[in-house]
C-alpha cells in the first residue's frame, strides 16, 4: 500500500509578519500510524522541497509521542526536506491521499490547481482522500464527476469558527473552514473544541483539528486494509 501526503508550502500568517506552514502534529501521526502498518508513505509539495513547519506546532505545548519521535527521526527529516513537487505527482500511483493541516493549507493548496487536479483524480479513481484540521482547505475548489463540489452533500469535519477565534485568527484567515463547507453544501458537524472527531463519507475522511489527527489515519489504514482484502 502507498499513500501520498500532500504538506503546503506557505509559510506567510497573511499580512501580519508571522510565520505559518504545516502543523508537526498533523504529519506525524498519520506518518507513524501509516508506516508503522507497513503503508509506504510519500510526501509532496506545491514547491517540492522543505515545507515550512508553523512555528506554533513546535511550542512546548503542542508537542505529543509523535512529535518527540520525529524530532529525533532523522531519517524522516531528511525525506520531509525532499518533498516532490505536486505538479509531479499522479494518483495513479497511490491508492490515497493525506492532507495535513496547519494555517498554510488556507492559502495554497486552497488554490492550488495541481493539488486540485490530484484531489478530482484519486476521487475519480474511487481512492481514499483524506484531511485534517485546515487540510480540508484543498477539497473546497475540488469538484466530483457530476461537476458539484467535491464535499457537496457529504459529511464533513474540519477545524470549527470557534477553535479559529480561540487562536485568534478569525480575521487574518481567507477564509473558515466550518464557513466554506457549509457554503459548498457540505453536511457538517464537530465536536467541543480540541476534542478528536473524525467524520467518514464513503471515500472522504475529514478531522477537526490536531488532536483528530491520528484517528483520522487510523480510519484511513483501516479503509485501505479493506479495500486490500476485497
């Protein structure tokens, strides 16, 4: 089994001088619970290389098992720095796809015609897709084979409009996740705040936030062990 992260490479806060990128928790649960399983795990980017890590995902508090280990995982590091480039990338090759969160996400792969293309391919090719927290940024402008939205009529998760004010974002995103679906037609729901809650919808596997992070390949590896076995 192969499986493709997809990792932003934005790491602007908007306009307010900060930093962004991909949240560490969110890549590296779903790595360890994927590969652990024996899951062969690639990573990729919409400018290949190293993705910018946000520097809020490294602070004290975020920190859990999965993050001291990849710390420490130089094998991994060293992948991570040679992510390949999206526009090089075909569905074709993996039978998922993984989206991390962290902010970045909001504002490339949002947009990103390649990640785009990549999300309406394996969704075509009936594969798994799945995205954490603000992941589910790259699914908004993804469109199904009936030319709908992607999430349209699906039920989602995501990270929610009052988990955005509690880090005080709400007006430096482009946009709220929980919003967006809802605009798309996305059947959403949530847990109270920082809680895990992962939502499966055939195919599509969304989570709110940091802590859904790894339930949320869990559900994955356990959809892929199925598919296998059919």
């Amino acid at each position: 089994m192969k499986v493709l992260f997809v990792l932003t490479s934005h790491d602007q806060l908007g306009d307010t001088g900060k930093k962004t990128g991909f949240w560490v928790e969110e890549f590296a649960a779903p790595y360890y619970t994927l590969a652990d399983a024996g899951v062969k795990v690639d990573l990729a980017s919409p400018k290949g290389g190293q993705p910018p890590i946000d520097p809020k995902s490294t602070e004290k508090d975020a920190q859990t098992e999965a993050t001291r280990r990849f710390y420490e995982d130089d094998d991994l590091q060293h992948k991570l720095s040679k992510t390949k480039k999206l526009s090089e990338v075909k569905a074709d090759d993996y039978d998922a796809v993984f989206f991390p969160g962290g902010h970045g996400p909001l504002w490339d792969l949002a947009t990103d015609k390649d990640s785009i293309r990549l999300i309406e391919s394996f969704a075509k090719q009936q594969k798994p897709v799945a995205a954490v927290c603000h992941g589910p940024a790259a699914l908004m402008q993804a469109k199904g084979a009936d030319g709908e939205p992607l999430v349209k009529g699906k039920k989602v998760a995501g990270f929610t409009n009052t988990e955005e004010e509690a880090v005080q974002l709400t007006n430096v995103v482009p946009f709220l996740v929980e919003d967006r679906y809802q605009e798309l037609g996305g059947i959403y729901s949530k847990a109270d705040d920082w809680q895990p809650y992962v939502v499966t919808d055939g195919l599509l596997i969304t989570g709110q936030n940091p802590a859904s992070s790894e339930p949320a390949a869990e559900a994955l590896l356990k959809m892929l062990k199925k598919e296998k076995a059919a």
